[in-house]
C-alpha cells in the first residue's frame, strides 16, 4: 500500500462493497477522485495532515446508486408543473388543478401529470371533468405512466379532434358512445395534442435537469441512463440541456443517453444517429445507446402480447397489443446498430415484445458475432417461460423496474383480469431472470414512479409496496437484498459501460453514497425506511442531509 496521505477516509462503518471478491470492509481512502485501498485499520495510514476523514459512525458506506432508465429532465420539468403525483382521488386532482391554474394566470396552456388510471372507471378519465376547473385555457396532463394524456375539450379544439379523426396507426382516441373524443389519448395519439404545446425553452429544460439532479444525488443516485433523447413521436428532446451541462461542467452525474429510433422511419436514420452521438459525446455525457420503444403498457391493451387479451367477461379480444417496429425490420435495425457499436435500449413490456427485441438480438450476434454493446431490455412486466433463459444466452440484460412489481390497483384491476391467470403469473420473473444466470440492472423510469433506489429495492425484496399489507406479488420472484443491490449498482453500472465504477475496490471512481443505517442489520420490511446521508461523486461531496 502507497504510504501517500489520502484526500478523503471513510472509517468506522460497514463498508458493502458489491465486490464478490471483498464483500465488506471498514476504511476506505480517496485520491484525486479514485479509491485508493479498501480494508480495515490498516487504511489510516493513509491519514495525513490535510486528509478529510468521515466518521461513518456505524452507517455504511455503499457505491453510488445507478438508474439505468430514467427521464431525467422530463422528471425535473414536471416538478414546476401541475403535479398530480402522490394521490389517486379525483378530487384532490381537482383542487390540485383549478389550485394550479389560478397561481399561473398567464399560461397558455395548463400542463403537468402523475395522475393514475386507477382513479377513472376503466382508466379513463374525461374533458368534462377538465371542463368545469379549466373551461378558458387548454389543459394537457399525462397519466403516470405518460403513455396516455388527459385534455379538456378546448384542447381538443386546439388540436382539430372530432368524432371524425382517425385513430393513429400507433395510438387511439378514447371516444364517447357516438364517437366524440372523451379526452384521453393513447399513446401515438397523445402527440395530436402534444404537437400545439408551447415550446419548451432552452432555459426550461436546463433548468428541469439541475432540479433534476439535485433530487437524484439526494437519493443516492451518482449516474444515470436517461431512456429519451432527440425525442420524436410527441417528445421533447432534453439533448440540449445534457450537452450544455456537460460544457460547463454543472452535470456532475455521470449519464449515458439513449437517443430515440423514430419508429416512423428505417435504417436511413442511422447516419444521423452517428452524428448526434459525436456531437453529445462531451465530459460526464455519452450517447452511445439507441432507445427503441417496441409495445406500450399492459394497462391500456397496447403491451405486445402473444395471446389477446381478455375481455371483462374473460373471453379472448381481438386485440393482443401493438408492436410499433415490424419484428423483421428489427432484426435488421438491432444488427445495424450493432454492428456500428450502439448499445440498444429495448422498451419492451409484453411478452411479444420481450420476444421479438431478443430475438432482434440474436439476429445482430448471427451477423456480427458477440460485441461489447451489452444490449437490454427495460421493463419486462410479462416474460414467456420460454424466453428466461435466453437472456444470459444472448447476453441480454434485465432492466428491470422493481417499484412495479406489487399488488396496487393498476395492477389488480386494470391488468391482471385482462391477461388471466397463466400470463398474470408471468409479470416481472425477476427470481426465475436471476436464477437462469441474467445480469439484471435497475431503473425507476421517474417520473413515471418514484425515483428512489431503495423503494425500489424494497420492492424487489419484499413484492410488496412500502407499508402495504398487500399479500406479496408472486413472492417466488422475490430477490434477496445483495442481489437487488447489485442490480442498482454494479449491475447499471455495466450497462451503462461505466466499468470503473459500481463496486468499491481501488482504481474505481469514488461514487459513493452514506446511508443512515445498514439495510442487512434491519428486518426487509424496514428496506424503505432507509434514507441518504451523503453521496459523492469522483470524491466530491455533492449531496449532505440535514441530520447528517
């Protein structure tokens, strides 16, 4: 061990390193940003005169959080919107709606979300109810999980909707019994309205991301996969505020950014997708990853499934979901952008859809061989039995979105009844990824749920919401605490090609986070009650709690 005093020392505390080599110690020392040694007493001679020494007090010291699918700035624009977020009563919508329409005089439009299917019959809210807060002003809210929005009838106005427009090839419009719009739109259809929105200036978006990434360093989390830029299909596009970030040096997390495949268009994009990753390719910035949305959501029937879904009476639909890329023409994208060192970033929700990006994937290692471009698929609310073990095969990761997986509403109303038993028993097999030999990694996809690590974690333990006294969701798929760890930490780290960092061991980055207590030493239904003190990245304190 170098004899030369550290920057910073870490002692007296549990130190959970996600090394399998070295799974605890209780010192560690930083130099000029990187981990200098990992161990015990032994450590403080690396405590010189100007060293910084935090006394971890019992607390432990774990890597960096990481969120491997996230919306970032989406999430921080949000935050100064009418948010919804937090309550599923309609009538707390409204107070908070008309509250927020009064307080902001001067906008054109009324926009925000975070509101839940589950608090509308059928998930589906109307323009009435918007009507009578806002009658004046167009109003544009997306649900929470932002594939469908909510409009009142002067934004359908705006919009040019009547009983007569067609439903997208990738959307619908939710319609009353003679066809007028209702004032929900789903999917594809939302950028019918989407497209009248006033810009978004450069300053809002800047502004979203800083607001942004103080709340994720409070939350522990150090880098960071944003799942959307150079948004098309009705998406903003966050890639200026990332780039200007970066320049300046105010983007102190680490992100990579996967840049949208327009579903509306083929191979011929690919030359402009190579322009734009050299060109937000800068400091803490890397976009080297191709986002490709393949389905919807199970909740609104527009997951891509194998079977039809079920009707209220359980019979078999006519509708099994929509993929919005043709699997064959998948193959061919996935082996193009393969071949040109993109990593691929699946949404893929259903089961057909699971099926068809894996199978995209093993057409790009037919033709290209095993590259290091560490594909994954996001979401995985339904798996096939017989596509588990194709993940480790193809090299496939698992990015999964822990918080899901429990009993709520949304779930035990809007979707299992529509998928039936057999499927319903294969949503979110993160047990049975786990146990056939896949790499999992994790991501909150804030703000569609909550951006917190350790509810998600909390969730993949215990299969039940945080304070819920729900009976566990298809409990043998739960993971213990170490491996739902990893998948926060070493786990993203590798999908997001950050090799230095997710464990602690010497020559790593110093992305670190200081919890209040050891999530080992308390009871798994106690995992959520777990709270950030500190979190540093490359050594630099960037986020102190109050009671720290």
């Amino acid at each position: 061990m170098s004899h030369l005093a550290a920057d910073l020392v870490f002692t007296n505390g549990p130190v959970l390193t996600m090394d399998p080599a070295r799974t605890r110690a209780t010192t560690l020392a930083v130099t000029d940003g990187r981990i200098t040694a990992v161990g015990h007493d032994e450590v403080k001679d690396l405590v010189g005169a100007r060293t910084e020494v935090v006394d971890l007090r019992g607390r432990p010291l774990l890597p960096g959080f990481q969120d491997a699918h996230v919306h970032a700035v989406m999430g921080g624009i949000e935050l100064g919107e009418c948010d919804l977020t937090g309550t599923t009563d309609p009538d707390e919508y409204a107070r908070r709606i008309r509250a927020y329409a009064d307080a902001h005089p001067d906008r054109e439009w009324i926009t925000g979300g975070g509101w839940s299917m589950e608090s509308f019959e059928g998930g589906i809210p109307t323009r009435q109810f918007l009507d009578t807060l806002v009658p004046d002003r167009p109003v544009y809210l997306v649900n929470r999980d932002h594939h469908g929005a909510w409009v009142n009838t002067r934004a359908l106005e705006i919009a040019g909707i009547t009983a007569a427009t067609p439903d997208p090839q990738d959307g619908r419009i939710e319609r009353e019994p003679a066809g007028t719009p209702v004032g929900m739109l789903q999917e594809g259809a939302v950028s019918l309205v989407g497209a009248h929105l006033p810009p978004q200036t450069p300053a809002d978006r800047i502004a979203g991301l800083l607001r942004a990434q103080e709340l994720l360093h409070g939350l522990g989390i150090t880098a960071w996969q944003d799942a959307l830029l150079c948004g098309a299909d009705g998406y903003p596009d966050p890639s200026d505020a990332y780039l200007a970030a970066a320049l300046d040096g105010t983007l102190t997390a680490s992100v990579t950014g996967a840049l949208w495949w327009r579903r509306s268009v083929g191979e011929e994009q690919i030359p402009g997708l190579l322009h734009k990753r050299q060109r937000l390719t800068h400091g803490k910035l890397r976009c080297s990853t191709v986002k490709i949305m393949q389905d919807g959501v199970a909740e609104n029937h527009t997951a891509a499934m194998t079977a039809p879904y079920l009707d209220g009476c359980g019979c078999a639909t006519a509708n099994s979901g929509l993929s919005f890329v043709d699997p064959e023409a998948l193959k061919r994208y996935v082996t193009a952008l393969d071949a040109a060192d993109f990593q691929v970033h699946f949404h893929a929700l259903g089961d057909r859809a699971v099926r068809e990006a894996l199978d995209a994937v093993a057409a790009a290692r037919a033709v290209n061989g095993t590259r290091n471009t560490r594909p994954h698929l996001a979401h995985l609310q339904v798996v096939h039995p017989d596509d588990i073990h194709r993940f480790r095969e193809l090299g496939a990761t698992a990015n999964i979105q822990a918080l899901w997986a429990a009993h709520e509403p949304q779930m035990d109303e809007l979707t299992i009844p529509f998928l039936g038993p057999e499927r319903a028993a294969w949503q979110y097999p993160f047990g049975d990824l786990v146990r056939a030999g896949t790499t999992l990694a994790a991501g909150s996809d804030w703000p569609v749920s909550s951006p917190d690590p350790l509810a998600g974690i909390h969730v993949a333990v215990n299969r039940a919401l945080p304070g819920a006294d729900d009976k566990p969701f298809l409990p043998e798929q739960a993971l213990d605490l170490t491996t739902a760890l990893a998948a926060y930490t070493a786990g993203s780290a590798y999908v997001n090609h950050l090799d230095d960092t997710g464990t602690l061991r010497p020559g790593n980055r110093a992305d670190l986070v200081v919890l209040d207590r050891d999530p080992f030493a308390a009871p798994p239904g106690a995992i959520a009650g777990t709270r950030v003190h500190l979190t540093y990245v490359d050594g630099r304190r960037v986020h102190s709690a109050a009671d720290a």
